[in-house]
C-alpha cells in the first residue's frame, strides 16, 4: 500500500501552529524571491529573508491622473509608515532601472517602499516585474476629467517655499505669500486635456498586472477621506492560499441566533455544530460514569462544573472529523475563567463572533415560545401563531423562557462580554436584531476573508 495515500491523522496543533504563524505565506513567499533572485547560495539568502520581517515592510504602488492628489496621499502614508517615497520629480532624469534600484536598496533597508505615479508603462510593470519588485498593495485614484481639469486650473505655487496651493480648496492666508504666487507650467486646459489622454491611454495595460492587490479609490472627495480610505487597505491582508480550517465561536445572549447561524455553517461549510448544552445532553445519554455526574447535576437543576464541560467539550473536538472539517462552538465559553481553561487545552478559536440583540427583543423573541403537548409542535405567538383557539388554549411555556429568567440570563452574559471581547481581541462583533440570513452573511464574509489587522 503507498504510504502517502494512507489516511493520516494529523495532530490539531499542527495546523493551529502553522496557521498562528503564517507557516504556509512564508514558504510561499521564502520560493518566490528565491525563484526571482536564482541566488547561487540559496541558504544565505533564505536566512537573510527570513531575518527580514517581511509582513511589516510596506511596498506600495499609487497611481492616478493629473491632479488626482497622489502625490499628497503618498507622503501623508509615507509619513504615517515610516517609509521611502520615490516620487516621478525626485527621480526626473534617472534611467527607470535606477528607480528599481532604489526601491529595492530601501526593501533590503527594511524600510519599504511607496512609489507615487510609477510605473507609467507596461513596460516598466514588466521591468518591475524582472527585478523582483512586486508590490503589496496598489491604489489608483480616480476622477472625473472635468473635475480633475478645474483642480489642474487653480494650482499656484510658491516660488520661496515651492508649496502648492490653490485658488479655491487651500488659499493662503497671508497677503504676503498671496502676492507671490505663480502659476505653474503645464496647468493650462488644452495641455491638461493632453495629460489625461495619455493617462488613460496607458493605465488600460497596467491595471492588469495587479488584479488582485489592487484598490480603486475616488479622488472626487476631501482628501483626508481619501487618505484614510488608503491606509485602510494598505494595513490589511490580502486573503492567503492557505490551507485553512475553520473553528469558529459563537458568543452571545440566550435567543440571539446561536444556534441557529451554527446550523447554517454546519449546512454550507460541512463544519462540526458543537453546542455545549445539546453535548451535556448527549453525554448524559451514554450511560458511562461521567454521564451518571452530569445527570446528577441535572436533577438538582445546578450549573455543570467547568472542569466536566470541558472534559466532555475536549472529547469531542478531538475527533478526526473536527480537526479535519472545523468546528462551530456556541454555549461555551460563557466567561473570561471558562476562556482561558479553553485556551490552556489548546483550543483556540480563529474566527470569533459576539452577536450583539438589545433586551427588548430577546424578551420578544424568547417569552412568546410556547410548546403544543399534544403534537409537540412549536409556534410563537408573534411570528408563528398556533393557528385554531383550541390549540393555543394548551401550549405550554418552557420554563427557561419566563421573562425573569431570560433577563437574568441575559444581564448576566452581557456582564462578562466585555472581558470575553478584550480576551478574543480579533473578535467580530455583529448586529443579531436583523434578518437571520443577513447576520450570516456577515459571519460567512467574515469567515472568508482575512482578518482585519495592521500589517504595518
């Protein structure tokens, strides 16, 4: 039999490990310079690779029209990073490959690099390309040419300072330096009109080069808006080839939509649904000694000690199908004690999601439930009501639904939310008082994509 086509049962920390610290981008990235660079000794260049802290060196592309405020983005990031800006007018005169080679000393500085308006061509994309200098993150700004002609219109200059400034958005104050101004070369509408041709004309073949680490961004706004809508998307991720496993944790009050969100998952994502209460119920049903201790618990309606839920809670997600499919987890932890029992075990969640209902409609949603004895059917007296008198003279409330007990359950968990969200500090937090399949389209675009985090 081959070996490699045998089933393997793989430790669920190694997954976690090489998740945790990025394991499969390294490599990915670790081949990628080396199939660029072909180094003769390739040990040296890998150890220097790895000494380089590639996730935090930003190298960063800007591109737009005339007049689109690239350069003004530019340095406000440069600043706001830490970084280099090669800039079109700083390198007037230099052969591009010079340009590439200075964005590549300030990578190997481990500074980064952001390059405002270049390259131009395609042909410098594909230079670019040869020499190993592949961005992270591009942005182009775009304008309305109308716009952008009236902004070119009103540029003045300061002869003494070389400032910019402009006859309607950023007019100086003094008479002094208002006296002084002068009209830059190049702003006329004829020569502008040129400007913007030629733009469009090229960046049609650049574009193409960055599909997927490219950020279009509309310069026809306040440029601080502009500004942070760049450094938003330059301090994420891009979403990662990975392998990835999903364990998901669903936090939040009784009648929030634990359950029935961890349904979904389970349906689309063929995820493990693990919920605390239903696994105690079960545990109970295998007549072993620990299900005689749980059941004793039970009968004396008291709360389960954590070390049996955890007991039961590690036998489960120990089995092949939860490390190989994933896990949604709801009911537990319910606290920061029960977080950091869990996280001790090695069981961490990598997606977690607080779902945040007001009391008015969990009492809504939880205190009008009511039970048929007879045919065991459910009905809400709001959303489903039993449909004859007879019917409804006989449903039953379930005693976990009495408004006292729902509200005491409730203030007790938002009580220890605020210590469960500073522990999970990459958790999410959702709006559950809307339409159930809204709220799991924001668990699942979260689940999808990378986690918001600052690269830089």
């Amino acid at each position: 039999m081959d070996a490699t086509s045998a089933p393997h049962r793989i430790p669920a920390e190694m997954p976690q490990y090489g998740e945790a610290n990025h394991i499969f981008e390294l490599m990915q990235s670790m081949l990628e310079q080396l199939l660029i660079h072909q180094p003769q000794d390739p040990i040296p260049f890998m150890i220097e690779h790895l000494h380089r802290d590639n996730d935090h060196v930003p190298k960063i592309i800007i591109l737009g029209p005339p007049a689109s405020g690239k350069t003004t983005i530019a340095m406000w990031l440069c600043k706001h990073l830490n970084t280099n800006l090669l800039t079109r007018g700083t390198l007037l005169g230099k052969e591009f490959s010079s340009v590439a080679e200075e964005a590549r000393k300030q990578y190997q500085r481990f500074k980064g690099w952001i390059l405002d308006g270049i390259p131009q061509t395609r042909e410098q994309v594909l230079m670019m390309q040869t020499l190993g200098l592949a961005p992270r993150h591009v942005i182009v700004l775009n304008a309305p040419d109308s716009v952008l002609i009236e902004r070119n219109l009103g540029k003045r200059i300061d002869p003494v300072t070389r400032e910019i400034y402009h006859t309607t958005f950023d007019w100086p104050r003094e008479a002094e330096v208002q006296n002084r101004l002068l009209e830059p070369e190049g702003i006329s509408e004829v020569e502008t009109a040129r400007k913007l041709l030629e733009y469009h004309r090229s960046i049609i073949r650049i574009l193409p080069s960055y599909p997927r680490i490219l950020k279009a961004i509309s310069a026809d706004q306040p440029c601080v808006d502009v500004f942070y809508q760049a450094l938003t998307y330059v301090q994420t991720s891009h979403r990662s080839n990975a392998p990835f496993t999903p364990r998901v944790l669903l936090c939040g009050p009784m009648g929030s939509g634990k359950s029935l969100q961890a349904a979904l998952l389970a349906q689309k994502y063929g995820l493990v649904n693990i919920c605390c209460g239903q696994l105690l119920r079960e545990a109970v049903e295998d007549q072993s000694k620990l299900s005689e201790l749980i059941q004793s618990f039970f009968d004396k309606e008291m709360t389960v000690p954590d070390d049996i839920i955890l007991k039961v809670l590690k036998g489960r997600l120990d089995r092949p199908d939860c490390v190989h499919k994933g896990w949604v987890l709801h009911g537990f932890p319910r606290d920061l004690d029960q977080a950091h029992m869990l996280a001790s075990m090695g069981y961490s969640p990598n997606r977690v999601f607080f779902l945040n209902v007001p009391l008015d409609s969990i009492l809504e949603r939880l205190t009008l439930r009511r039970v048929d004895p007879v045919t065991g059917e459910r009905y809400h007296l709001m959303y489903k009501p039993p449909p004859t008198p007879e019917i409804q003279a006989r449903l039953l409330q379930n005693p976990e639904d009495a408004e006292d007990r729902v509200k005491l359950q409730t203030d007790l968990f938002y009580r220890n939310s605020s210590e469960l969200e500073q522990f999970y500090r990459q958790a999410l937090t959702l709006n559950g008082d809307q339409d159930p399949y809204t709220v799991f389209e924001y668990i699942e675009s979260g689940i999808i994509n990378p986690l918001p985090r600052k690269v830089f």
